[in-house]
C-alpha cells in the first residue's frame, strides 16, 4: 500500500550538513569511485576549479588546498562574480597518479573513454541533471571540454551539494543567457546543462560510502540560521550497525570550516 514491507525492522538516523561538511562527504566518495580509482593507477584525471572540486582534489591529491582560490567562478559577496585569474590555483592535472604540469585542454585531447574529469556544479535538479553557469562568452571550461568527453565517452563527475537543488536545469538554462539579460547583480551569466554526468550529490556519497553496509540515504529538509545556512537534513537507514557506522563517519567531519577568503 503506502509503505514498504522491508522498512520494518530497520534503524534510522538522522544527520544534518553544513555546505562544507557536505563538500567533504562528496569528494570521500568521488575519491572512492571505481573510475577514479583506476585512471588513479592508470590514466587521465583533470580536477577543474570549484570549491567543491578543491575538497575533492584534497582527497585525491593528498595535499591542503586553498578552496577560494581554486575557484574561477563563484558566488560571493551576495554577487556572480570570478576570481582575479592572477591569484587563482591552476586546476590539478593527473596521469597515472601523478600531478603534471599540463594546461586541462591539453590533457583532454589525450582523453580516453577511461579517463575522468571532475566539474563542479551550480545547480542539481531531481532528475540528476546539473547545471554550470558561464560567464564566459565562450563557455568557459565546460564549454571546452564536452565535446571530448561526449564524442570519447570519458567519465564526467560533477560533484553537487544539495544545497543548490533546483526544480529544473534545463528550464534555468533556458532562462539564463548572457545576451538575455538586462540587469545583473554581477556578471551576467548561461548556463550549461549536464544530463549525462555521473553527478555526486550527499545522496550518492553516502550510497558510495556505505551502500554494500546496506545503508540508503532520504533528504528531508534543507536550511538553516547561526552558521548552518544551507545546511541539507539527511536521513540514513539501514541495519543498526550499518546506520551507526555511516553516523559516526559523518559525525567526524562535522568540524569543517566554511569556505572563505583568506589573502
């Protein structure tokens, strides 16, 4: 009828993410993916510029990184708006497991069905559709790189938080447009939509994390005041002990600092 059968009998448990806390459950899990893990040991890896994507180059790289500044574009200061490219890190570019000084478009021309690009998003929809908006008038990094991704068939992860669940990327994409847009509270913005990414919300990072535990996870309220604005409600189930495990590994990063300026 109205509930599932196999729901009794299971534990709950219910966790709340600040957007830096969920930065850092998603890039656990992306580090965790069959797909990085072997063009890790053999292959391409290109880390675009994101603060969701400096998070995961941490995981990956094994090295602090500073999250503002890996950032190109971002929202700040109440505006759209980009970083001073002069003070920004260039993005991490890997083969086989090892950083190397190549400029991301060079590599991608290298790219193979085997290797991995990491692109965060701005929005996330139900559909598991993401969305990247461009200030740049030429697309910017995304713009340079689904061509090859999609004629070669390499594997494009956008890590999301679900603080930027929208209803409908390809509705905002059709709303969004640099040349349709008069007034800006900052740099006028497209938007690309993405619908055939491997797209890594806090629900799928945690399915990564503890699914063969047996672990599913639910969103359930969103929001927050007093230094959890943006913060995402999860709610985990599964067996005692899986529920227990997934809690305590959450709870362990409970601790992450928002992402700020810091020069």
């Amino acid at each position: 009828m109205f509930y599932k059968r196999d729901d009794f009998g299971k534990e709950r448990g219910v966790v709340v993410l600040t957007p830096s806390e969920s930065k850092r459950l998603i890039a656990k899990a992306v580090k965790e993916m069959p797909c990085v893990k072997k063009a890790l040991k053999k292959g391409r890896i290109i880390i675009i510029g994101g603060t969701t994507t400096a998070f995961t180059a941490e995981e990956i790289i094994g090295k602090k990184v500073d999250k503002f500044w890996y950032a190109a574009g971002r929202i700040a200061y109440g505006k759209l708006g980009a970083n001073d490219s002069q003070k920004r890190i260039n993005p991490f570019v890997l083969k086989n497991g090892k950083i190397v000084d190549i400029h991301p478009n060079e590599m991608l021309n290298e790219f193979t069905a085997h290797d991995v690009y990491i692109k965060g998003a701005n929005a996330v929809d139900i559909n598991g559709y993401a969305g990247v908006l461009m200030s740049n008038d030429k697309g910017g990094t995304i713009g340079a790189a689904m061509g090859i991704i999609n004629a070669r068939g390499s594997n494009l992860i956008v890590p999301v938080g679900l603080e930027k669940l929208i209803p409908s990327v390809p509705l905002a994409s059709a709303k969004c447009g640099q040349g349709r847009i008069k007034y800006a509270m900052g740099d006028k913005v497209g938007m690309m939509p993405i619908v055939n990414a491997k797209v890594v919300t806090e629900i799928q990072a945690i399915d990564i994390l503890f699914g063969s535990d047996g672990i599913t996870a639910a969103h359930v309220a969103s929001g927050g005041v007093a230094g959890s604005e943006g913060s995402v409600v999860i709610v985990i189930e599964g067996s005692n002990s899986g529920v227990k495990k997934a809690f305590d590994f959450i709870s362990g990063i409970k601790s992450e600092a928002v992402v700020g300026r810091c020069d």
